[in-house]
C-alpha cells in the first residue's frame, strides 16, 4: 500500500502516572529518540516526559506545537508538515492519544492527507481498567464523560445500567478528577445493590487500585478518590 504523502504520524503514548518510563514500550523509546517535531496537549508536560524518557535529550532541538483547550490544534501546521514529508509524533497527557483525547483530530488530518498514521504500543487506561476489572471483555462500551448535571447524569447512569443489563456489556466512563466524589454519589444513588462496579483509580501508580464490588458493598465503604484519575466499569 502507497501513501500520499512520504510524512509519517507516530501516535505516541505517555505514561499514566507522571515518570513511570518502565511502562513504555521499546518502540515507544526508540521512535521518541529520533523525532524532532511534536503536537501535544501541553508543551511543558510533553517535555518533561520527554526529559524522562531520554535524560541526556537535547530540548532545544526539539519543536512542541501546543494544542489549544478550546480551538484545538494548529492544522494549518500540521499540514504543513505533512506536506514537507516530516515525521510527526503526537502525544497525549497521559496513556495513549486520540482515545478521549484531542490527537483524534490530528489522525483523522493525517488520514486524510494520505499519510502514514502509526499506533505505538503503550499504557491504556481504559484497557489496563477493563483488564483487572473481571466484568466482561467480550462486549463493552467506552462512553466517555457522562453529563455534569442532573437529571441529564442520572439519566445516563440509568441508561448505561440497562443497556448492560440487556446486552451483558461492560459500560466504561471517566470523569474530570475533581468531579470524582460527585459520580460516586450519583452511582450508588441510581444503581441497583447487585450491579457490579469497577473503580479504577492512578494506575500504574504504587498507591494505585482495581477493585471490582457490587454497589451494595461500595455504598458501606466507599473509598476517598480525592483528584486522582479513575475509570468507572459497570456491569449491570
């Protein structure tokens, strides 16, 4: 298969918990060794990880786009570099991008310019959560963030309990960290006692947990998540 353009886009993930390298793959390793040219979420933190990576790395020969919150990335650039032919990598915060991440636009422009788009192996939240989970791994939805607000959360809540309960499937969500405490709330609110929940909380991390309850027992000892990154699985 040719592509259209000779640039070739690495998505590269970064470690869930901030310096864990030992998590990355040797590939991971290898490429970021060698590129020049970056689009990340936050320029600071991608170097520093970079720094992490690579203690004797170079930065000022490096170049990090910053993608912007509320516009988005620089396109016009990206294509630009596209078109020039150039090795491109783009990286997430945390884990792999363009899995609730804004890296997905720049895979689709990439795909769209004919360019070679290449998936490095690396950590996963959601994988890693729905792994040690032991809900089901045949069938499952990743649904993102759920409303912030009542009754549209509630509602979602519901609904994701009965679709799981009608299809066997694994619903997965997340949540902004300080809204952590808020969607437990709301889960032992809404769910039934016997739904299985899985609470995913700074993998990879030594203080770190995957444990699987159904909501009766969570409603008896819920844990403090504080601002930490957690991913919620429920199997109704």
């Amino acid at each position: 298969m040719e592509y259209k353009s000779k640039a070739k886009v690495f998505m590269v993930p970064v470690p869930i918990t901030e310096g864990a390298v030992q998590t990355l793959s040797k590939e991971v390793m290898d490429v970021t060794a060698r590129l020049k040219l970056y689009f990340a979420e936050d320029a600071r933190t991608a170097r520093r990880c970079l720094r992490a990576m690579h203690p004797g790395l170079v930065l000022e020969t490096i170049t990090i786009a910053e993608i912007d919150k509320h516009r988005g990335p620089d396109l016009t650039l990206f294509r630009e570099w596209i078109r020039a032919g150039y090795e491109i990598g783009v990286m997430s915060e945390a884990g792999c991008p363009g899995i609730a991440d804004p890296g997905a636009v720049l895979a689709a422009a990439a795909q769209y310019a004919g360019a070679e788009v290449i998936a490095l192996t690396g950590p996963n939240s959601i994988m890693l959560a729905l792994m040690a989970s032991g809900l089901n791994g045949q069938s499952f939805c990743f649904r993102g963030y759920l409303p912030v607000k009542d009754p549209a959360r509630s509602k979602a809540i519901k609904d994701c309990e009965a679709v799981s309960a009608k299809e066997n499937q694994t619903q997965i969500f997340i949540e902004t960290p300080y809204r952590n405490a808020s969607i437990l709330n709301d889960l032992m609110r809404c769910c039934h006692p016997r739904t299985r929940l899985c609470i995913a909380c700074n993998i990879s991390a030594e203080s770190g947990f995957i444990i699987t309850k159904p909501i009766g027992d969570w409603r008896t000892n819920l844990p403090v998540l504080g601002k930490l990154p957690v991913v919620f699985l429920l199997l109704a």
